[in-house]
C-alpha cells in the first residue's frame, strides 16, 4: 500500500503573501496527519519565500509520523539538516526566480558534490531522497552516490499536452522506477500530481510514497470556501 506525504509550503505560501501568522502550516501539517496523512514535508528555501526556519523547527516538534525536509545541496542548508534532523531529507535543485522545482537533480553532473553532502547527512543518520528526472543516467548517479531513496519527478507527466504525451511520458516513469528497484533503491514520486492524474499510478505498485502540496491546497481553498464565507456572514449578521 502507498503512502502520501504533504507538502505544506503552499500554506505558508499563502501566508506570506501578508506576511502575516496565518494560515500556519504547523495547524495544516497536524491536519493532515489527523486525515490520514503518513508524512509532512516542506522546503526551506535559501530565500525562505515559504516555509521559515519557525516553522521548521516547530514542525520538527510536533510532526509525529515523519519530517521530510527539502533542500538545495548547499553548505548553509546541510548545517540547518545537521541540527534539526528531520526524518528524511530530499535533494532538490533551486533555482531564485523559478515559481516552484523546476526538473530534477542533476546528480550525474554533480555526483562529487551530491556523494559528499548525501554522506555527511547519512553519517548523522539522517536517510536521503535524491528528487531526479525519471532518467536512467539519474537513477544511476543517484546510487552511486549512496542515496536511500529517488523521488521521481513527474513534472513532465502532470503537464502533458493530450493523452499520446501523457502515456509516453508514464512510460518513462515506469521504465525509470524499474531501473531504481533493480538498483536497490527506495521509490517515491511527486510533483504535479492531482486528483485526475494519480489514477493512472495504481499500475505502479513499486512506488511506496507520494509527495503531494499544491493540488491539495488548492481544493482545501475551494472546499472550504462555503464554510469560511458561512461563518463570517453570520458574524456580520449578527451586527
Ligand atoms: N516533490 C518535490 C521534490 C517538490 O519540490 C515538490 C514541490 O514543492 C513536490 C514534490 C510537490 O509538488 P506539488 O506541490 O506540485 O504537489
């Protein structure tokens, strides 16, 4: 059986369009856990455009099933892991002006860097997530550098243009997920992912955990949209 993971950045996202308190993505991330969710992630970003280092290290104190943290490769980051140590952290790339992660790790370009950061976290006993495209060359490197897990990016899958597009590129994650089982490695999958285009993952068994923010932020808003309007009106009316 899978499991999901949320990713609460997009609360705090909404949060800082204020630079307000709320809504905190502490309140969501105990949400979710309470909905049946297996793991909380967030992102610390060098710029800190969402998730800050409150949140993380509260979220490190209340997370009771597992704090995945997402990071660029980069000495300030690995220092805050070292200290907090979440249960898992995934290697992402960042990039300043991107909207959200734009591609995978190029860990096959990388692999002197990645291998030392994915040890120094490892010997700290903190697991490691490669986030990578679903490529061969990727999945490789991503072993060679001692990493647990891949989460295979499925950007490319989500955006598809028509159903043609969207098979070839299913295809792709299929293939890669084999080659990541055959070497060793743990599977995760995530970005882009909705409602609609999850269905389609039920034929990939080998894939343990699902990394999923906006999608289910964005129907938390409109779901919740009625109520939130209900309780206001009748604060007014009540004038
Ligand atoms: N996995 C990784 C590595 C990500 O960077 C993101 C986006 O923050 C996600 C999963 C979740 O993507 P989405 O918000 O599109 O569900």
């Amino acid at each position: 059986m899978a499991r999901l993971a949320v990713n609460v950045d997009h609360v705090a996202t909404i949060r800082q369009a204020r630079r307000t308190i709320e809504p905190d993505p502490l309140l969501a991330a105990g949400i979710a856990e309470l909905a049946g969710a297996e793991g909380i992630i967030c992102h610390l970003r060098e710029d800190r455009r969402h998730i800050n280092d409150r949140d993380l290290r509260l979220l490190r104190e209340t997370v009771k099933t597992k704090l995945n943290m997402e990071m660029a490769a980069v000495g300030e980051m690995v220092g805050i892991a070292l200290e907090i140590k979440p249960d898992l952290v995934t290697l992402v790339p960042e990039k300043r002006m991107e909207l959200t992660t734009e591609g995978g790790l190029d860990v096959a370009a990388r692999t002197g860097e990645i291998d030392k950061v994915c040890e120094r976290l490892r010997s700290a006993g903190i697991p490691v997530s490669l986030f990578v495209d679903p490529s061969e060359a990727q999945i490789r490197a991503a072993r060679q550098c001692g990493g647990d897990i891949v989460e295979i990016h499925t950007g490319r899958y989500a955006e598809a243009r028509g159903e043609k597009e969207a098979s070839s590129e299913f295809e792709r994650i299929s293939r890669a997920v084999q080659v990541a089982l055959e070497a060793g490695l743990r599977i995760s999958a995530g970005h882009g992912l909705n409602y609609v285009n999850i269905k389609r993952f039920k034929a990939i068994p080998a894939i343990e955990e699902y990394s999923i923010g906006h999608s289910i932020v964005a129907r938390a808003v409109i779901v919740g949209f009625a109520k939130a309007v209900r309780t206001m009106a009748e604060l007014v009316e009540g004038f």
